[in-house]
C-alpha cells in the first residue's frame, strides 16, 4: 500500500497524504466563494495534497464536496440566552437545534475520499505486542459511503481511526459552522462476536486559532458500543472537565445522524444526534507547543477499538460513515 506523511501543524504523523497550505480559490455560478480576508492576509480557503515521493503539489479537484446548492436557511440567527457558553451544557429532552444561517460556502461528499486518515491517541498494545501504527488503521472510501476500519489485522492492540476533513482558513474564528454526517455500525457488538467489536464511536469539529490565542475551539462527542462495558450504550460530549454523559443509545446497525454547531467568535456550541440536541457544549482548550500558527477547521469522525485486556488477539471495529455537509456562514 502507498504510503505517505501527514503534516497537520502537530509535528509529522504517519498517513494518506500530506497537507500543505495551499491557496485555493474556486468560482461557482459566477460566485467567488471566498470565505474573507478575516485575520490573515493570505489566501483565506486552503486545500491540497502533496506528493511525499516528488514534493511537488498535488491540487485535486474538489468540484464534488462544493455544493452552492444546498438548502439554505434564513439568513441571521437568534441566540436563546440559555444556550450561550458559561452556563454548563443543557440536557432539555425538547432542545430544538439552533437555526442556522445562509451559508458563504459548503463542502459535502458522500463518502470521506481524500480525508487524512492518523492514528490517534486512543491505543494500547498488549505486553509483547509491536506498537500500533499507521498499518492498524485504514478508511475504505466507496461509492456512497466510507468504512472506517480499526485493528484491521485483530492484533492484541487498541488502534485509533481519526478521519477528518482539514481546512486553513484565516477567517475559520470568525465564521458560523454547521457540520452534519451520518454513521453506523455496520456489524452486530455482541460478548459473542469476536470478530467484530468496538469501543467507541467519536467525532467533532473544532476550530484552532495558532496565530492568536493559541487555543483550539470545538464540540465533541463520544457513543460508547462496548458491549462488557458497564457504560455501554452512554452519549457523552466532550467538555474542559472531560467527557460527560449525556444521554444512552443502544448499539444497533441503523443510520444515526449527528450535527455539529460551532460559533468561536460567540463560544456558542451544539451537537444533535437524530434530532436530540444538547446545547452550552463549546469548549476551548490550550495544545501543546508543537502545533502550528494557522488558522484552521477540521470535522473529524473517529473510531477506536476494544482494548484486548490479556487476550492475544482483538475485534476488528468498522463504522461506516456518509452524506457528510460543511456550511461557512
């Protein structure tokens, strides 16, 4: 399988491609979508491929993830006052999702091609066992949708799938989001199953501000389909004091559909999964040194996969992912 670096402002990581800060500028209808000058002077909307064998930049055409056509809600957005940062996060049963606002400019797919795919920080291996790597992970990207595949060869290891959608945009902080994909397990969990289980399904979409502040604004979530787990089936969303439950689901094989609504420069975040919303879930949170000083946005999804105990093998973990939308408002 080609290999190649990944390079996200974190230090180098073991991938799909490179990234690089590429200028990129597209018309649609006689529209320039310009996401604005916002802090940088720099081209404001940047993505792209590099080659790790030439070095040379690989632009790839993104005329399928632009989709100028996308339903459109009224322009302007009304805040309730509960539902702005510093109160905690809101479990109401009945929380509506937030409005949304016309959006600049949308990316949409149906399946996650050409998404980064790097091991996250979620791993274990089994005393004895090669640490996990790049090779423990792969995304199949089919025709309309992705499978994200975890311990693919069921080594006694904990792997980390971490697929995500990067874009450099100076004015990403001072942009309205709103993200939206679908997902499932595409196998039964089960005590029974030992060759398909799992330990989470995650994802987000987060905000890094590299040439300010130095903080990363975001929302998350996590479902929890380990089935020996006392706390499977738990929803939690990720918040400055960790994650923290916010409701349970059964692990079954159906669609579910999460959104994401994140406004850094208001601290406004919200995540709905089918239509269940909890709001006040904005966090920020200082990194490391190591990361860059871009201005960028990514919308993640992310597996990770049983932890082996003393087992000298482990489960497989897929999730299928697909009709994936990005509005920049």
């Amino acid at each position: 399988m080609e290999r190649r670096q990944f390079l996200v402002g974190v230090g180098a990581l073991t991938g799909a491609a490179v990234i690089n800060r590429l200028a990129l500028a597209r018309e649609v209808s006689a529209l320039r979508l310009s996401l604005g000058a916002g802090r940088g002077a720099e081209s404001d909307l940047a993505l792209g491929l590099v080659d790790d064998e030439s070095g040379q930049p690989e632009i790839r055409s993104v005329d399928s993830m632009w989709n100028p056509g996308a339903e459109l809600a009224p322009v302007g957005i009304v805040v309730p006052e509960g539902l702005r940062a510093g109160g905690g996060p809101v479990f109401e049963p009945d929380l509506a999702p937030l409005p949304r606002k016309a959006p600049i400019a949308v990316l949409s797919g149906r399946n996650l091609d050409e998404w980064p795919v790097v091991v996250g920080d979620g791993i274990h291996a089994a005393e004895g066992e090669a640490p996990v790597g790049s090779d423990d992970i792969v995304t199949d990207n089919l025709s309309y949708h992705s499978v994200l595949r975890a311990n693919v060869e069921r080594r006694a290891i904990m792997a980390h799938n971490i697929t995500y959608m990067p874009v450099w945009a100076n004015s990403a902080l001072d942009r309205h989001h709103f993200a939206r994909y679908r997902f499932r397990l595409p196998h039964e969990l089960t005590t029974d199953n030992r060759d398909f289980s799992a330990q989470t399904i995650e994802g987000g979409l987060f905000v890094w501000d590299g040439a300010g502040e130095r903080l990363e604004h975001g929302v998350g979530f996590q479902w929890t389909v380990n089935p020996w787990s006392e706390k499977y089936g738990h929803l939690k969303i990720w918040t400055k004091e960790g994650w923290l439950q916010a409701g349970h689901l059964e692990a079954d094989r159906e669609w579910h559909t999460v959104s994401f609504t994140l406004d850094p420069a208001n601290q406004l975040g919200q995540i709905c999964l089918d239509d269940h919303c909890v709001g006040n879930v904005y966090t920020r949170f200082e990194k490391p040194d190591s990361w860059g000083s871009e201005i960028s946005a990514r919308l993640q999804v992310e597996i990770i996969s049983l932890d082996p105990g003393n087992g000298s093998t482990a489960p497989e973990h897929q999730a299928e992912v697909r009709d994936w939308v990005w509005e920049w408002s």
